[in-house]
C-alpha cells in the first residue's frame, strides 16, 4: 500500500539565489541521455558499490557494471572521481526560481511543506519523465492544516483551518482533491513555552492523523518543543518535519520514534540561524572559493528577529538531540527549510549536511539522511540511490565524501534525467 505523508510547517521569505555552476553548453546536454560514465567510486545511496560503470539509457539506470562494458554508448570519463545519487531536499517552500536554484547546487527533488497546491500542479507531471530541464523534481504538501490564525495562515495564501476535531475528514478530502502528495499539520501543546499560537487541540491532531491514515497518506507534523513532539508520535504521527533545542530529547520519546518508525526532519540550518548564527560565516560566506550570488548571500545573512537570543545551552540541546536520535536508529532526514531566513535554495541543505557532521553522525549516515532515507520516507521509489531502475540522477564529486564532506559543496557535475544541467568551471 502506498502511504503518502501529513506534514506540519512554516512557510518563508523566498531567496533568488544566483549560483556558482554554470549552465553547460546545450548541445552537450540536450544531444542524449544515454550514456556510459566511468570509471568512477560510487556511494549509492547506502554504502559504497563495488560497481565502476554506471550504464544509462533514456535517462534511467539501466545497469552498474565492475569492468567497462562493450557497448556502442557515448563514453564519459568519470577520472575515478566519486558519484553520488542527486540530493533530496526533505523540507523546502519552493516558488518561483526555487527548482532551479536547488538543481544547480546538486538537489535534484525537493519535498515542500507548504507552498501554494497550483505551484505543486504546475510541475507534477514533469517528475515522472527523464525530459530535459533544469528544475530539481518536487513532491509536496500544498496546503497545511492549522488552527483559525494559527501558524501559516499569515503568509497570504488562503488556507482553510481545523476548529474542531470533527472537521478533519473535510479538510484531508480537500488536501486530497487539491493534488498533494501528503498532509502537513502544525501543531503546539497547550502550554509549551515557544508556542505557535493558536494551534489545533491535541484531539484535532488525533483526528486529522487518523483521517490522512484512513486515507493511506503518512501524517507528519510541525512542532517546535519536546512536549509537542511527544504528543504527536502519541497520536500517530509518521513524522516530525521539524526537531526541538527546549530540552534534551527523553528516554521516552527516543522509545516511541523507534517503535513507531516516525522519522525527523531536524531542520538545523535554519534552528542555527536563530540560536547562534554563525554557521554561514564558517562554511559558506567565508569560503574564497565558492561563488555566491548577491541574492543568496542576502538571504544567507538575514537574521530572524529574535536570533541569538536564546540561552547558549539549546544550540547543544539541538546537536545532541540529532546525534542520540541517530544512535537510537530513528531515520533522519536532511531538510533546509529554505528559504527561511538564514538559509538559501540548494546551499543550505549542503550546510545542513555538514551540522550533521557536527553532531558526530557517520558520513555514510549523512549522505544517507539526503539520498535513500527520504526517498524511502516519502515513497519516492525511482530515485536516492544509484541503482538499475533509477533515475539518472547524481552527482560527480571532487574528492572521496568520506575523507571530506565539504567536498559536496562544489560538485564537478551535476545530472538531472540523465542530461548534464551543471558543471564546475
């Protein structure tokens, strides 16, 4: 049975980045998407393959081979380079030049929590094929559900709300109708000290859970303190598209995650950007040799008006609750939630990826959270991973991830359906 997902979130400040690979010429994209490229050192979404060969026809993986094949298809040199499957971005708002910003950085799908359901329509039919084009996939939520003048509603796009539990089969027929992909529900415990006020009861969230489950959509939710994550693994959550820093996460709800399978979405990046601050200066801004357009480092450097105003301790709280979420083995997904302040399309989900490094998680487990996890959380079944019957989706790597993860920050080339969309100069 196929389960779509119930996500839960906030919608920003949209960042036009200009971005650093320049467009490669058309005819050395557009000829085909039929190719042999090799040799290369793959990581294929799980571990690393033993495989040197990738095989593409018509945009999809046809086959991965340890010795070049004998065949008649145009030969790219992959110099033993390192390949990875094409980024999934697990927490965006995307509009206007979001898609395209994304796929020049490597991000070829984006998952959005909240954006309007004609933008979602208007690109849909595009991820099933291995066309040409120079927009990363998207998969999403359309509209949240929220309380009356709840969180969400106050960006400009009508949204209808949850006022009493009774209405939730309504409000999932009309996500449904609408085209979207899962469900979103913000959420706060009566009480919580960071809350997203108004918010739907604790008995909303239970029937809005149950109605996306009755009709087999996954139910993720947004919330911003433990006590409101408790609540919503409780009530069945099968996600958390945000994590918290109000305290260290308990035995408790370390049990549940695992026991019910609900993954989380930590959303770093932009946490960061609220409690310290920094984290763009040190990787980004401050880096000579990447070229960040005027319009990304705008957004880069634009602070939420109450950043770092928090006590020192809750940025630990945010890494070390990452950190015992993975050991405890709940799935993390990398997400940026862009564009957020503090974050830009594409560029942030590479920043996320190295706060992950920062919490102690493994490489493998980093490249995972942005590659075969969210494409099995979000039941994206013809991409993460470098394998036959995928989409030819990845990434050619200057160096081994493994050695160095900032190594993803500048990819060589970057492959969309199989033609080449980005390349380093």
């Amino acid at each position: 049975m196929k389960v779509k997902i119930i996500v839960v979130l906030s919608i920003a400040v949209i960042a036009l980045t200009i971005l650093s690979l320049p467009t490669p010429r058309e005819e050395s994209t557009k000829t085909s998407n039929s190719f042999l490229l090799g040799p290369v050192k793959i990581f294929d979404g799980e571990t690393i393959s033993k495989a040197a060969y990738v095989e593409v026809i018509d945009g999809y993986i046809k086959g991965l081979h340890m010795e070049r094949p004998d065949n008649q298809l145009r030969k790219i040199d992959g110099q033993n380079r390192w390949l990875v499957p094409g980024l999934i971005d697990a927490h965006v708002h995307a509009w206007g030049d979001a898609l395209e910003q994304s796929l020049e950085r490597g991000v070829t799908t984006v998952v959005d929590m909240f954006g309007h359901p004609d933008f979602l329509q208007q690109h849909r039919a595009r991820r099933a094929t291995t066309e040409f084009s120079r927009k990363a996939d998207i998969f999403g939520a359309g509209l949240l559900i929220t309380a009356p003048d709840g969180h969400g509603t106050q960006y400009g796009i009508e949204v209808s709300t949850l006022s009493e539990p009774q209405e939730a089969e309504k409000l999932i027929e009309q996500r449904i109708n609408a085209g979207s992909d899962f469900i979103k529900i913000v959420y706060t415990r009566s009480g919580a000290e960071y809350a997203h006020a108004p918010s739907i009861s604790e008995q909303g969230l239970q029937a809005t859970i149950k109605a996306a489950h009755e009709q087999d959509y996954l139910a993720v939710v947004h919330i911003a303190d433990h006590g409101s994550a408790l609540d919503a693994v409780k009530a069945g959550a099968d996600g958390l598209v945000h994590s918290f820093f109000d305290k260290p996460v308990s035995d408790e709800l370390l049990t549940l995650l695992k026991i019910n399978g609900v993954f989380v979405i930590p959303t770093m990046t932009v946490y960061e950007g609220m409690l310290r601050g920094s984290i763009n200066d040190e990787i980004l801004l401050n880096n000579e040799s990447l070229e960040i357009g005027a319009s990304a480092k705008s957004t880069l450097i634009r602070n939420f008006p109450n950043s770092g105003r928090f006590p020192a301790h809750f940025y630990t709280n945010l890494l070390t609750n990452t950190k015992h979420m993975h050991e405890a083995g709940i799935p993390i997904l990398a997400g940026s939630d862009a564009p957020n302040p503090n974050t830009a399309h594409g560029w942030s989900l590479l920043v996320e990826l190295l706060l992950f490094q920062e919490t102690g998680m493994p490489t493998e487990a980093i490249l995972k959270s942005a590659t075969s996890i969210p494409a099995d959380a979000f039941s994206l079944a013809d991409r993460g991973r470098i394998r036959e019957g995928m989409k030819a989706d990845f990434l050619l790597l200057q160096e081994s991830p493994y050695k160095d993860l900032k190594t993803i920050l500048a990819p060589l080339k970057v492959w969309k359906n199989g033609y080449l969309v980005a390349q380093a100069n």
